[in-house]
C-alpha cells in the first residue's frame, strides 16, 4: 500500500493492551494514542492518583480533555470537573489543577503545541512537547521489552 494510500485507512490502538507509562514525579501515568509531527501534538490517556497535582503550567496550542472517570479541581478557577466532563483550555491558557476523592482521575486529553511548566514569578522551568513524551514512551517500551502501540502522523 502507497503511504498516500495508507494515510487514508484507519489506524486502531488498544489501549487495553497497553500498561501505564510512568511519567515524571509520583502519581502520573499515560497510555499515549497518537503523536503528531513536527511538535503539534500528541493524544494519550492520563492517569492522576488522587491527590496528584499539576504544577503551574501554560500551553502552547490548545487542549481538549474530557475525564473518563474520577473528579479532579481545576485550582485557578475552583471548578470541579467529573467523569465525563469537558475542558478546553484555548492556546496559552494558565493553569494547575489535582485530582480529589479517592479514585484515580483518567483523562482523554488531545494538547496541540508544547506545555510550558512555570515557577512562582511565571518564568517557563521545563518546555514537554510531543518529541518528548514520544521519547518518553520509547525508552519505557525498550527497557520493558514492550510492544510500541502508539501511532504517529
């Protein structure tokens, strides 16, 4: 099959099959779907043990997530959003927000661009974007003799 041809079929992942990817500090996982070129994005499944909060942080591009299960607190603006609640954060959003309760939070989360970690004064710690997670995930599959399950455009 041509790659033009390719390109136009359909491009399953099981996610069932895929473990949960530590991901940094204690309490946050992923099961990456997809990751776009060029630094434009990736799609993955996030897990947040209760309790877990994410730092400060502002996007490059926009975000769409929709919580699968548990209930997390979006910190700037006090709103609680549960299982199947949406949250579209537009292009250099600022925000931090946990997961509260006692089950972990899941999330189905499509982020465009990068995602900006920020210190107390504003001033950017740490730039993650999809070559990173990407890597991320490849040197998690080969130090655990993983299948690579995750797609790339």
């Amino acid at each position: 099959m041509s790659p033009a041809a390719q390109s136009l079929t359909s491009h399953p992942v099981d996610p069932a099959r895929m473990p949960w990817i530590p991901m940094g500090p204690p309490g946050l996982s992923f099961k990456p779907l997809r990751f776009f070129r060029d630094g434009a994005g990736w799609m993955y499944i996030f897990r947040l043990e209760p309790g877990t909060l994410i730092p400060r942080h502002r996007h490059t591009g926009e975000v769409h997530a929709v919580n699968l299960s548990g209930t997390r607190k979006l910190l700037d603006t006090g709103d609680v959003v549960g299982p199947g609640g949406y949250v579209y954060e537009p292009a250099g959003n600022t925000d931090s927000w946990m997961a509260i309760g006692d089950e972990p939070v899941v999330i189905l989360i499509t982020v465009r661009g990068a995602i900006e970690y920020l210190d107390a004064e504003g001033r950017v710690t740490k730039s993650v974007g999809s070559a990173e997670r990407l890597e991320t995930y490849r040197r998690w599959c080969e130090a655990n003799g993983a299948e690579f399950l995750a797609t790339l455009e």
